[in-house]
C-alpha cells in the first residue's frame, strides 16, 4: 500500500488532509511538516511540499528534509502529486499523467543528499527514474477511478516561480518533453538516493505558454486542481486499496544515512 503522498498547490486545501494530526519531523537536512490522516481507515503520511500554510516557492522548499523525514518514520512507498503544464496536447487541462522519465531544467536547488563532507562519493543509477511498482499502481488507480490517464509522461522540471517563455516551451517541445513543472525536480531523484519506492502523478492544469491561447496565473493552476478535487479524492481511495508489488529495484539505493 502506499505509505505518503506529497501534495502540492491546491491537493493540500483538501480538508481531508487538514483533518489530520501535524507533525514536525527533524532530520540533519532540516525541518519537515508532515500530516498525519486517516483515509478509509488507513494511516498515510501527507506531505504538503509548500509547507501547512503554503508559503514557499518551489525553489524554497527544502526538498532533502522532506525525503529525509519520509524516510526517518519508516515510509518507503511515496506518491508525489504535482500540478503540471501540458506541453503534448495530447494531455488536456484537467487530465491526469503517470510520470515516465524527466529532465532537469533547475538550477538553483540541492539535487542530492551526497554532498556533505562525510558522504562518500554516490552515483545513481536513474536508468528507471520511478519505481515501476508504484506507477503500475497509479495506472490502476486511474482505471479503478474511470478517470482518463496518460502514461510514461517524460516532464522536464524548470526553476520558475515565472512560467516560461513560448521559445523555452518550443524547446521543451523538441526534447520530447509532455509535460513541464517546477516541483518533481528534485523530490524524485532524492526519493531514489533515498532507496525509497517513488511514482509521480501529474494533473495538467494548463497548455504551457505559447500552447495556450491565454496568459498563465497560478490563481488558474490552483482553480483547476480544486475543481478536480473531488476526482482526486476518488483517485486516492481507489489508490490507497491497490496492492503494490515488492518487484523493483529502488532498495538497493538504499546507502543514504538519516
Ligand atoms: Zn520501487
């Protein structure tokens, strides 16, 4: 079963997950705030990345205490949910994604836990960049949910808070890129140094820039996420009673010390 979710602008207003009990979990990496809910009766760990009163920009979050955290209370299957801009049209605002592979387009942020003076020098492998379990069971929830979902989304994770520019996107586009957002960089690949299980599922928002006939607000981004939220919250029941296979290879990251 999974174990967390991660949860970005708009999920994290569900008062489903303000119902729970807070938590402030110290690690080495820093401070991280977890909720801790109750879901048909399940214990999950929520995890709203911008913090319980929503105030950090993706660049602020301080993504390796928050895996460290996840990891220090015993999680190892993690969902992140991200808010996305749809590069493919073949993914419409509203719809669903299971994220397949990505590219790093931040440039600001700590993308590793193995650069402190007492790590020993780490190279992971990211040839699978997401747990092949966790996404097989987002693919089943989505179906379980009747809900529309495209799989193995390539998402190319830029620095922001700006949205980016039509000849960025055009660029993005040419890389084979579906997909473009500013929070599953570096939250992924921390997962994986971390040995944990990690899929991601996206909810298009939007078309990115220059895809869209209008301009871009994150009052939109957040409007759209809420309006699915009842989906969402289906999607996460379905979820949370798919079992989820031991088959992967994600343990044997497993060298990071909390
Ligand atoms: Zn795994």
């Amino acid at each position: 079963m999974i174990q967390a979710v991660i949860v970005g602008s708009g999920i994290d207003e569900m008062p489903e997950f303000q119902a729970g009990y807070v938590e402030n979990i110290e690690t080495r990496f820093g401070t991280a705030e977890i909720i801790k809910c109750l879901f048909l009766e399940k214990e999950i760990v929520v995890l709203p990345r911008h913090g319980i009163d929503h105030n950090r920009l993706p660049s602020q979050i301080n993504y390796r205490a928050q895996i460290a955290a996840l990891k220090k209370i015993g999680i190892r299957r993690v969902v992140g949910v991200c808010s996305v801009g749809s590069i493919n049209t073949k993914i419409n605002p509203g719809q669903l994604a299971v994220l397949g592979d990505f590219i790093d387009f931040t440039h600001t942020r700590k993308t590793t836990f193995f650069d402190t003076e007492d790590s020993s020098i780490v190279h992971t492998d990211f040839s699978s960049p997401f747990c092949p379990s966790i996404t097989k069971a987002l693919l089943s929830a989505a179906k379980l949910s009747g809900l529309d979902c495209f799989e193995n989304a390539v998402y190319i994770g830029v620095e922001g808070p700006r949205y980016e520019t039509p000849a960025e996107i055009q660029m993005f586009k040419k890389f084979g890129a579906d997909l473009v957002g500013m929070t599953i960089i570096p939250e992924a690949i921390l997962a994986k140094e971390a040995g944990l299980c990690y899929g991601s599922l996206a909810i298009s928002t939007n078309y990115a820039c220059g895809i869209s006939p209008t301009s871009l607000s994150h009052f939109d981004v957040v409007n759209c996420v809420k309006s699915i939220n009842n989906d969402m919250l289906n999607y996460l029941k379905n979820l949370l009673s798919v079992e989820i296979s031991d088959i992967c290879n994600c343990s044997s990251n497993d060298s990071l010390k909390i």
